[in-house]
C-alpha cells in the first residue's frame, strides 16, 4: 500500500519537531487589556509605586479638569514626575480610592470610568474647617504600548467642589 503524497507532506514537519524540546516562548509584551486591567487595579488602589512601573520616559500624565477649582494638573513626562506629581496633589488625603465601573479597551487606548472618592480635610482647608467627602465621576483615559501606560489622561467632574470647600469653612 502506498502512503498519499499528502500524508507524507504535511506528516514531515509534525515529524521535525516530535523529538526537540519545548521551545522556552519568547518575552512578548503584555496586551493592552491586561495592561489596563493591572493598571487601574493599582491605580483604583492609589498605589503610587506600583504605578511607576507602568510607565516609562515616554509617559505623560495630566488632568485638564482640575483647571476647574485651581491650577491644571500636568501634563507632566516620565516616572519621577508623574509620582512626584501624584504624591504631592494628594498630599494632605489618606483615603483616596477610585472604584470603577466600567472598564474597556480598544486598539492601543483603555478607558475607565468610575467614582474618585476622598476626604479634604477641614484642617487643610482652613482653621475650623469641616470635613468634606467627595464623589466624583471620573473617566480615566489611558495609551498603552509595548506593556507600558505612554499617556493617562483623567477626567473629573468637579461641578460643585469649590461651593462645597467653601461651605466647610462657614
């Protein structure tokens, strides 16, 4: 009996590599929805070292919203500003928290969007100053590439905030 040339064909090469080992698979980056998904774990979290390792030389961060009740935060370019930057416009806020949503990705981008909850405390507002609690709508705006955040753009609606401080100090 003889064996079908197409046997023969495509049973060669399943032959060549029946005898090696396993090939160690090659470091490829992560995709852009894990990526995400790790990233706003963290950041939901405000762990803001292990953000760091997200980004890279290449990375910007910024928050247009915040020109709404002072200065524009960012943007701001690689590590060490982007967690000095965090730090800092935190400071003062120990229980900072995002909780998301929604979550999704598409092609390079992420998005996620969410609530920004805290406490400004009424001792960093002014002397006898109450408490006050927010929780705002956030949408967080990421581009990914080669398993690194390049840009992470917020958006926060603080409709509201500046009548809400400024109600804590009457």
């Amino acid at each position: 009996m003889r064996t079908p040339w197409l046997t023969v064909v495509v049973g060669l090469p399943l032959l060549a590599f029946a005898g090696q080992a396993p090939q160690a698979e090659k470091s490829e980056p992560r995709g852009v929805a894990e990526v995400a998904r790790a990233y706003f774990e963290r950041y939901a979290a405000w762990d803001v070292e292990g953000l760091r390792t997200f980004y890279d030389q290449r990375s910007v961060w910024s928050d247009p919203t915040t020109a709404e009740i002072g200065p524009r935060v960012g943007p701001v370019t690689g590590p060490e500003a982007i967690v000095g930057l965090l730090r800092s416009s935190t400071r003062g806020i120990d229980d900072l928290r995002f909780e998301f949503e929604e979550q999704f990705s598409s092609g390079d981008r992420a998005l996620a969007i969410g609530r920004l909850k805290y406490t400004l405390r009424g001792k960093n507002i002014a002397p006898g100053a109450r408490d006050v609690p927010f929780n705002l709508r956030v949408v967080a705006v990421l581009r990914i590439a080669d398993g690194k955040v390049l840009e992470h753009t917020d958006f926060s609606d603080f409709r509201g905030w500046t009548e809400q401080v400024r109600a804590a100090t009457k």
